[in-house]
C-alpha cells in the first residue's frame, strides 16, 4: 500500500485554510478561466469555492484570485502573482514532506523497502 503524506495548514482558531483541495481549486481556475467553472468541473458549489477561496485568502492575508473580463458567464478569474508563487511554494513543501516521510518511513521500517 502507497503511504500518503497530507499537509494541513491551520489559522490561529486550529481550522484548515489551505491543502489539496484548495490546490486543486486553484489548479481548474487557471485551467478553465473561471471560479464558477472551476467549482463546477470538481462538482462543487460555487458559494463552497468562493468561501474557500476568499478564507484562505484572509488567512494568507493576499489575494489568490482576481475577476478578469471574459470567461464563462460573462466573468472569469484567474490566479493573481501572490497566488500562483503560493501555490508553487505549498506544492514544493508538500512533496519535501512527502519524500522526508518516506525517508522516515523507511529507516523505522527497513524490511518494507
């Protein structure tokens, strides 16, 4: 069975504002142009994508998102700078904890290898 490593990023209240979901939001916005088509192509509300778009931006205290004209409906979005290096920045820190959990994994467990 392939562990799994999971980084959860908490505010100061102990609530998950940002992980893989937010990542994967975030990742079908640039894909498809739109918050609302985002939600909608990972079969999730657009109010549920908004509320976890604009909390985890009030937690990081920048803004992930911008509306830009075009898309569909009339509206689209996109990844503002801050929100594209934030993304890449939790992507890089999410595999090294993955690969030092491995590593971990391993030398408790050597006769898995």
């Amino acid at each position: 069975m392939k562990a799994v490593t999971r980084v959860l990023f908490l505010d100061e209240a102990g609530e998950k504002f940002f992980g893989e979901g937010p990542c994967r939001l975030l990742h079908a916005v640039e894909k498809t142009g739109s918050l609302r088509a985002a939600a909608q192509s990972m079969g999730m509300a657009y109010t549920k994508a908004l509320k976890l778009v604009r909390h985890a931006e009030a937690a990081l205290g920048f803004a992930l998102t911008t509306r830009t004209a075009g898309g569909r409906d009339g509206g689209g979005s996109s990844l503002t700078p801050e929100g594209k290096e934030w993304l890449q920045r939790y992507e890089a820190y999410r595999d090294a904890c993955a690969e030092a959990g491995r590593r971990l994994y391993l030398d408790f467990f050597p006769e898995q290898r």
